[in-house]
C-alpha cells in the first residue's frame, strides 16, 4: 500500500470532508517565513535540488526539512547568519515565526524548530583598487 504523502489537517466538522497539504506547502510557509527574518539567508539544498528549483522558480523550501512522527511535526531549518547579527537572538526569532505562521495557515502544531546555523556571511567590503592602475600600491594614504 503507497504510503499517504499529504499531512492531514484537524477535522472541525467531520461531515464536510478531510483537508490534506502536501508537505511542499509547508515547506514552503516555513522558507518564507525564515526569509522574513532580518539576516538570515536559507541555506540551499544539493546541486540537483538547485537545479530543479531553479527551473520550476521554487527556492521557497530550501533549507527546510520536514519530519512527522506520531502526528507530531518537526521542522529543521538549515541558514546563514549575516556577520554581527545575535545567533541565540536570530534563532529565536525563527523560530518563532515558523511556528506562529504554520500555526496560523495550516493549523499545525509544530513540536519543534530547530534552527540550525551553516555558516555566517560577511559583511561586503569596498575595494580600494584604482582599476585605472591596477598593479599600483596602494596603502589608503596617498591620493
């Protein structure tokens, strides 16, 4: 027997039918709700899942990972930090907000998020290379 891929919704009236979302969706929700955060970038997925993502337009669930145990759903989300920002602080707000979002679209309760931080992204720095003479040496002094 195919094993059910849709996450079953709560039932408020039995008697109209059973609302199902396929994981996707929810994966989705989550990555928009991550990339809400100030700072923080979602990590992406393998070469093939870019590739795939990048022809269908979907970048959304990237670097979140769904598991359901006992009807219970967690959600992993794998980032990265810009430079400076408060990881605990960050961290919360994730989750937070994934929590608060799936909770409000979907009405699923979420036992877990748990964020975690791949790398961090450094701040850009403005090079002071003349691209007139680009072999000159400059020490920032001179002008």
């Amino acid at each position: 027997m195919a094993e059910d891929k849709y996450l079953a919704l709560a039932e408020h009236k039995p008697t109209l039918g059973a609302i199902k979302i396929a994981p996707e969706v929810v994966s989705i929700i989550a990555g928009i709700s991550v990339e809400e955060v100030e700072g923080v970038h979602l990590s992406s997925s393998g070469l093939s899942e870019s590739v795939t993502s990048f022809l269908t337009r979907n970048t959304k669930g990237q670097g979140v990972k769904l598991a359901l145990n006992d009807g219970k759903l967690r959600v992993d989300v794998y980032v990265y930090l810009d430079y400076g920002t408060s990881v605990p602080e960050i961290a919360k707000k994730i989750q937070s907000k994934v929590n608060q979002q799936l909770l409000f679209m979907t009405e699923l309760e979420v036992t877990e998020v748990n964020i975690h931080v791949e790398g961090i992204i450094p701040a850009k720095s403005t090079s002071t290379v003349d691209p007139d003479d680009i072999f000159a040496e400059n020490d920032g002094d001179e002008k």
